[in-house]
C-alpha cells in the first residue's frame, strides 16, 4: 500500500512493560507481578496497519491499552507523531486524546446506555471543541453518515440498534476528533460472521479516506492477513515475530508463528488434507512466573539448550523481518529453518 514513498513512523514503542502488582494476604502486601507485556519493540507506519496476534491471555489488549497510555507504565518509550508519551500526566494526556482513540470489542458494554446516539458520539467534541448547537449537530451528522447511520436515528439509544450498528457507533465516536491512529481491540470479535465482513470493510474505507493508521488487536489469522499491512505475533507478554503480512504467512519464522499459522483451518480440502499441524505440548505458562530464557521455550517444538538459559533478542534478521529466537541468532540473511530440523545447534550456519 506504502511501499513507493519513504514512510513515516507515526508510532513508535520501544522495550514497554506494563506489569500488574499482585496483592496477597491480610496485609495486602505485594507479592509478584503480572508481567503482561514484557518488553515489546515495534514502529507504526504512517497509514499502515499493524496487526497484532496470539492466543488470549498473552497481553494484546493490555500492549494496545499501554500504548495509548490508558494506563501507568512499568517502563519504556511510547512516541506518536514525535512525542514521547510514557511519563506524560493525565492532563497532558488529555490534549493528546484527540490524535489517537480506542475501539473495543463489545460495543455493548463500551456505549453508555443512558446516552443517545448524538450524544455519545458528539461527547468527546463537548470535551475537546467549542462548537455551537448547530456545528456540533452537523459534525454528529457528519461522522453518522462516515460509518453509515442513519440520520434519523441520533435520538435513539443504542439498545435499539443491532451489534454491528452499535459497533459503528463506537468507530463514529472515535473518529469525532479527527485522529490519526486508532487502536482496534477485537472490534469484529463479538458480531455475527455476518456482520463481521461489514465492519471490516468499513475500517477498511475509513482508512483509506482519512489516512488512518491501525493498530488492530485480533485473535483471527484470517481476518487480520485480510486487513493487516503488517503483523506482529504475540506470546507471553513479548513479541515472537513481526513482518510483512505475506511474508509472514507465506513463510513463517518463528517456530511459534509456524504452530499459530499451522492451526488456521484451509478452506480448500486438497490444501487441507496436506497441511501438517503442529500441536503444541503443555500450556502457556503463567505471565507472573514467565520461564528462564525464551518464554517461549517449555512449548517449542524445535527448542536447544541455549533456549533454557538465554533469552533470545528480537532482531532483523531479514529486511523487515524482526524474530526473537535462538534459531536465527547468527545471520542477518537468515532463511526459515526447516521445521523439522530440530538438533540444529545456534552456531550452525543457516541455509540460504
Ligand atoms: N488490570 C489487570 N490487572 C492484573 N492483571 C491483568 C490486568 N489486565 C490484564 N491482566 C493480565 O494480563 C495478561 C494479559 O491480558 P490481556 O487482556 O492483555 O490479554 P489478551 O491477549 O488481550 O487476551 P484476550 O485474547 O483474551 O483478549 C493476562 O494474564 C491477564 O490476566
Ligand atoms: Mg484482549
């Protein structure tokens, strides 16, 4: 989509944790914590969109919750459009909001259901514009025909809209400021398959018109290698993988990217019958307790000793291709392991 011109990063995140204490006994005292996102490094470019992947519980909704600073975080950087955001105050913040906004997952419980339509989606310009009556009613307009509402429902409240309209009144309401990035948390994960494709589309052409830059949270491979321009692949708290959405499924690096990839159902039953899938043993270990080394390395089908000790760093080891494993350790023009070659030691060369 941007491949012509020189892009510009519009977001960049550098090393951010976000680590939840955790309380016990009558003291309350702390005792751990809840290592959510563990350090995770990637750049947004300029109307592109990112998406971001992994099983639940492995911290998406927290990383795209932390980088739009809706919480304290532990430790890094978080710079849009050239600011650093990470240690700025709520009132700083608050002249931020307008230039990035949230979608969420269930509209249902996002939209206050006392509040009309209009009201809900001309709430963030009483905050942040002074518009008379009439401005502030044709900009509610406005953004109602952008996602497609019908004008003759800004009176009503968003009981009486369905799943998919009522989602479409979140997006109206995130675009009320004009921002140019918006996180997207599962926004199509609680509507019918039906209405999925819809809303899809219609964040598809927001973008286009606007020049919006996505970060989409989703735990559907085919629906985020159908949206996404880029694609990061998340796992306990970290991120495994990031590249170019083809490369990416075409030729999956990491050997916890190739397991994810390897479970998505092929709609095409001769395709289907060949595709190997690569069962993963045990369960995802706890994000308080995270294990020594790669997080990744109590599951990984392909794991070395080095694995138990070091934690791998996340690294190019293609152009824009970024992984954390020990398997590419060596090169810059490293080239996919075969899966099944699992004795490889790390100081081997790789193939090309
Ligand atoms: N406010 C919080 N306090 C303590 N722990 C939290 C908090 N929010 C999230 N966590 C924990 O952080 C981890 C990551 O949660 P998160 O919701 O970010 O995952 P997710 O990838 O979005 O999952 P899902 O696909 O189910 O939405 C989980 O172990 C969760 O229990
Ligand atoms: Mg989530």
């Amino acid at each position: 989509m941007l491949d012509a011109t020189p892009r510009k990063k519009l977001v960049e995140v550098r090393d951010l944790k976000m680590h939840f204490p955790i309380f016990a006994g009558i003291l309350r005292r702390r005792v751990g914590e809840v290592k959510a996102v563990d350090g995770v490094t990637f750049d947004i470019y300029e109307g592109e969109t990112l998406g971001l992947v992994g099983e639940s519980g492995c911290g998406k909704s927290t990383c795209g919750r932390a980088v739009l600073r809706l919480y304290e975080v532990t430790e890094g950087s978080i710079t849009i459009d050239g600011t650093d955001i990470a240690d700025w105050s709520p009132e700083e913040l608050r002249k931020m909001r307008p230039t990035m906004q949230m979608v969420f997952q269930d509209p249902q419980a996002s939209l206050n259901p006392r509040m009309t339509v209009a009201n809900i989606i001309g709430e963030p310009l009483d905050e942040h514009r002074a518009l008379s009556k009439k401005e502030r009613l044709d900009r509610i307009y406005e953004l109602m025909d952008h996602v497609g509402l019908n004008r003759d429902f800004a009176n009503r409240y968003p009981h009486e809209f369905s799943g998919g309209q009522r989602q479409r009144i979140g997006i109206a309401r995130a675009l009320a400021l004009n921002p140019k990035f918006i996180v997207c948390d599962e926004p199509i994960a609680a509507l019918d398959v039906s209405i999925q494709a819809q809303v899809v589309n219609l964040l598809e052409d927001l973008q286009n018109e606007f020049g919006l830059t996505y970060l989409f949270i989703s735990h559907d491979l085919s629906m985020v290698r159908h949206i996404a321009t880029r694609v990061a692949v998340m796992y306990l708290g970290k991120i495994a993988e990031l590249a170019p959405r083809e490369a990416l499924y075409d030729e999956p690096l990491h050997p916890y990217t190739q397991a994810l990839l390897s479970a998505v159902p092929e709609p095409d039953p001769a395709l289907e019958a060949k595709t190997e899938r690569i069962i993963l043993k045990g369960d995802v270990p706890s994000p308080s307790n995270p294990p020594r080394g790669c997080n990744f390395c109590t599951r990984c089908p392909q794991v070395m000793d080095v694995c138990r000790e070091v934690d791998p760093e996340f690294r190019e080891v293609r152009p824009g291709r970024y992984v954390a494993c020990h398997l590419y350790a060596d090169t810059k023009s490293a080239a996919a392991p075969n899966a099944a070659r699992s004795t490889r030691q790390p100081s081997e060369p790789l193939r090309e």
